[in-house]
C-alpha cells in the first residue's frame, strides 16, 4: 500500500493511504505495524514524517517491548533508517531511551542487535552524537549485577570502536579497559 504513494503523489496520499496507514498503526498484530515501518520511507517521501512523528512513537515502543523477540529484533534493525528519517533530534528526544533499554533485554540476541544498531546509528548520525547520548549508558551497564549485560559493554567498546573518533576511544574506551 505504501509503496504506491510516490505514484499518487501527496494529495490522494493524503486522502486515501494515510487513514489507512493511521489505522493500521494501531492494528493488534504486531506483524502488520512492522511491516508500516520497513516501508515507511514511501510515505515518507510524499508527504515527510512532521505530520505523522506523534502516532509513530507509540506504535514504535508497542513494538520495541513486544513478547516476540522476532519481531522486537527486527524493529531494531529499522532503526538507522528511522533516524534518518525522523531527524536527528527528534530521534535522539523519542527513540533513543529505546535503544539505550534494548542493551539490558533478556534476550542475547537482542542485545547484540542493539549494540550494532548503535554502530550503524554513530555512522549516520556521527562521532559526537554517540559521545553526548550513548556511550555514557553503554559503559553505566559495567555496574549491572548480571554478568551478560556487563558483556554487553565489551561488545559496545569493540563495535563503536571502528565508527568513534580515536580521541573518544581514549577518553571513554581506554580506562575502563585500563
């Protein structure tokens, strides 16, 4: 459905695929409302996501806590291109408190996810970005009493290592690891 907008052009997207879209972002099944987000770029391209930030967020968080594992590791990975697509501030503001929790989850592969996820995030959105909104709660879970979660650290260090600036590595990385 989403992927004719850019045909339609923005009125009749307006009209017709958008109370569609609204409608279906508050569907039961969790399979549907993923599906919206991997072609949310359609949308996006005809009529921008100003409009549409407020009824994204709470879809978003229904599905980052979702009992399916499944389908929490795939909104994960729809992240980088959400953070472009909402704009850095509003993602860094909304969405990344989610990303920052997925680094506890119970689940191994959900963390592993997360942390990829912020080494894709830190090469679109920068060096800086991750110094000032991620690295400080990456390196906070070295006092987690579950031992996986303070793993999680080392496998933040070793993937953001190859996307941060060498002065960040120096000033966060390095005393920890001292």
């Amino acid at each position: 459905m989403l992927s004719i907008c850019p045909i339609i052009e923005k009125g009749p997207t307006n009209e017709h695929i958008l109370p569609i879209f609204l409608a279906l972002l508050r569907d039961e099944s969790s399979d549907v409302r993923l599906n919206l987000f991997k072609r949310l770029d359609d949308l996006n391209k005809v009529i921008g996501l100003e409009n549409l930030q407020q009824s994204i967020v709470p879809a978003l968080k229904d599905l980052s806590e979702d009992k399916n594992w499944r389908i929490k590791l795939s909104v994960v990975e729809q992240y980088p291109a959400l953070a472009q697509q909402l704009g850095e501030h509003f993602f860094t503001e909304k969405l990344v408190p989610i990303c920052i929790k997925w680094l506890n989850d119970n689940i191994y592969s959900i963390r592993v996810a997360a942390i990829t996820n912020l080494k894709e995030l830190t090469r679109v959105l920068g060096s800086n970005w991750a110094e000032r909104h991620i690295i400080k709660h990456l390196l906070e879970l070295k006092n987690e009493t579950n031992y996986l979660h303070r793993l999680t650290v080392l496998f933040g260090i070793a993937e953001l290592s190859s996307v941060i600036s060498s002065d960040i590595i120096k000033k966060y990385f390095t005393p920890l690891l001292s």
